[in-house]
C-alpha cells in the first residue's frame, strides 16, 4: 500500500494511531465532526485567558519560515529538514495554535504535528506534506484574524487598542493569504482582494466613528470573502476537485494527483467548520473525496462542486432563520449579510443551478433587499423578500441529488 494512504483526515487528527492497513476502510466513514459556532461573539471575556497576545509579525514569520522549509517545488530533490521544521514549529509556533484550538475547537495543532511527523517517516511524500502543511497554516491564519477581530469587538470602546487588533489581522492576511486571493482572483476574474480591502477600510472607519454594527459587517466581509476564496481554490470550476478528474484522464503522476487532493482537503478545512452544522451529508462528502486514502480517479469535479453549492447554500438559509430569530438586534443585519454572502461565495454557480442569469441576479437581489429591511427593522417586508427567497434557495440546497 502507498505510503500516502495511512493518511485519512482521521489519522492526520489523532497523530497516524490507524496503519496502513485500516486506511482504506476508514475514508468509507464520515470524517467531518460538528462543531459548534465559530461566531465568537458567544464567547466572554472571563473564559479568555489574559496572556493571549498574539504578535502578528512574529506569527507571520514563523509561518513563512515553516512552509519555506516543508513546501518544495516538484523538481527539487533537496531532502526536507525535517527535525528543524518540527524544531521551528514547536518554538514559535505550537502554543499559538493551540490557544487557536481551544478558542474554535479545531485540532490543527494535532493535525500540523501528525503531517510533520508524517513527512519525517515518509508515511507521506514530502511534496504531499508540504501542501497539507501550507494549506492548514491558512487556515491557522483565518483563525488568527478571527480572533484578531474579536478582541478589537470586545473592546471596541478603546478605539487604539481596537484598531491595531484589527492592523493585525490585516498585517496576517496580507503575509500569508492575501497571494491565495489573488491566485483565485486571477482564475476568475473576481474581486476578492479589494472586497477584503474594503471590509478592513469600513471596520477601521467603523471604530472612528464608533459604529459596532458597521465594525462588524465589515469583519463579515472580510471574513466570508476569505472563506470564497477557499471554496473557490477546492471545489469552484477551476479549483482542485475537477484539476485532479482532469489529471486522472490525461495520465497524470499519481503523486501530482495525491498533491492536489492534499491541496483540495486542506482548503476545505477553512470552511467545514460553518458548512457542516448545516449540512453534514454534504461536508461529510468532500471530506471523503478529499481523504489522501481515497484513488483520486473516484473523485468528480461535478460531485464535490454540487456537495459545496448544497452546503454553502444551506448555510445561507440558516442565516437567514438567525436573523429572523434575533430580528431588531444588530444580529439580525449581521447574520442576514452572512446569508448574502454566502450566496455570493456560488455567485457564478446560481445561473446552473437556477436556470438563468435572471434567476441568479433575481436571488442576488433579493438577498441585498432582505439586508436593508434588516436595516430598517421593517420584518414584514423580510419576511416576504423571504418568502419569494425560498424556491431558489430549496432549489439550491437541492442541487446535484
């Protein structure tokens, strides 16, 4: 058996406790576990430990530093250090991770350790190693702003301290995020990059003016844009899922293959966390399809594409009930632009799934509508915005069963 197979999603989080032997039976269960909100709004400040400082420009070296030594382009044969990747992130920056952890229950610190080990043994090829390790320190700086932003929304009355929280997540998103934005933005032709420069102009003009609500629909698009970006790298029409259907049909390298799946399942890591509240089947699936014990020549693009557009749509209707469920409440402007955005994040898919691109600027529309009636507390007209809503979204949450 490959060396690569012991490395189901399930393994990498519990430190490579299955062999090889078990690997392929494994990537049969679902690997994708509930998580609660990751909004942490819900979260007091007395359940926050005083010492969690976070130095952004440290942080951001660190992971530049950590991925310049695992990341190899596929024709360098320089063997990976790997005792002193393992060194470096256990130094700089395995405590940060696993305050990161604790705050979201996420298990990347296990994860990043187990790959580590993974790439040390050869259970894993380097090249493989490599990307799993880039791919899930992106998500570890997603968390990072995340938390950024919320200390800036804890205090947000000491406008200094609230603004080089967000600087800092800005000074994050720009050392390790901002190239995956623009690489998409150059596949697309989208706007992803200025959308997040504008989210972190209004939450900086938010604190001056001392507007919470506009902090933090700014913070929603800053932070839902990030997530597109993701969806769109592992399974958008040019992203990973239909780049390996694709490789498998010209006779790809089995390891290329095995690469981009490594590529696909970790991107996908930055967005479970949302998606599988609200649809696990779906969350569950790319998972499966994803896990390095899966042969890349089951994977279909069309199938992982239509297990997203479910459950990001999904996730878009659970906004919506939010928003009616804390109506008159800044929460209620708040969740109803996170359902507008994640219907943004399958902008280019709703013609498809929908029909016609008078159906999808029509949903589109609507969303924008059910955002400003949120604005005016007028829930008669949400409602019934709502109401006309709701064939497409069913339609949506529908697509490729």
């Amino acid at each position: 058996m490959k060396a690569w197979k012991v490395l189901t999603t399930t393994a990498v989080a519990t430190m490579f406790v299955l062999s090889g032997c078990g690997a392929s039976e494994e990537a049969a269960k679902p690997q994708t576990e509930t998580k609660q909100e990751q909004a942490t709004e819900t979260k007091t400040e007395a359940s926050k430990p005083e010492t969690n400082k976070v130095d952004a420009a440290a942080y951001t070296s660190a992971v530049k530093e950590l991925v310049g030594l695992v990341k190899k382009e596929e024709e360098d044969k320089t063997p990976v250090e790997w005792d002193k990747a393992k060194k470096l992130y256990d130094e700089k920056l395995k405590q940060h991770l696993q305050m990161l952890d604790g705050e979201y229950e996420e298990k990347v610190n296990e994860q990043l350790t187990a790959a580590l080990e993974a790439g040390k043994s050869g259970q894993m090829p380097a090249s493989v190693t490599g990307q799993v390790v880039d791919k899930l320190l992106q998500k570890t700086a997603l968390l990072t702003m995340r938390y950024e932003f919320k200390q800036a929304n804890d205090g947000f009355d000491k406008k200094e301290e609230a603004k080089q929280a967000v600087a800092a997540a800005k000074e994050v998103y720009e050392g390790i995020l901002k190239g995956t934005m623009e690489k998409r933005d150059t596949a697309y032709e989208t706007q992803l990059v200025s959308t997040i420069d504008t989210g972190f102009a209004e939450m900086s003009g938010a604190i001056d003016k001392g507007d919470n609500l506009a902090y933090n629909l700014g913070k929603q698009m800053v932070d839902k844009t990030l997530m597109k970006g993701f969806y769109l790298a592992s399974g958008g029409e040019k992203g990973y899922a239909y780049k390996i259907e694709k490789g498998v049909k010209e006779g790809e390298k089995p390891e290329k293959l095995k690469i981009m799946q490594a590529e696909g399942w970790a991107f996908f890591q930055s967005v479970q966390g949302y998606v599988v509240k609200h649809d696990q089947a779906s969350a569950d699936y790319i998972n499966q399809q994803f896990d390095l014990a899966n042969d890349p020549k089951n994977i279909k693009g069309d199938e992982i594409h239509a297990a997203y557009v479910r459950s990001l749509s999904a996730t878009a209707k659970h906004e919506y009930d939010e928003s009616f469920e804390n109506w008159g409440k800044d929460k209620a402007v708040i969740t109803s632009l996170e359902g507008a955005l994640f219907l943004d994040m399958i902008k280019t898919d709703l013609p498809k799934v929908l029909g016609d691109e008078a159906k999808a600027n029509k949903l589109l529309e609507q969303a924008q509508q059910h955002l400003e009636a949120a604005k005016a507390k007028d829930k008669q007209k949400a409602e019934a915005i709502f109401k006309e809503m709701k064939q497409s979204l069913d339609k949506l949450t529908a697509y490729g069963k």
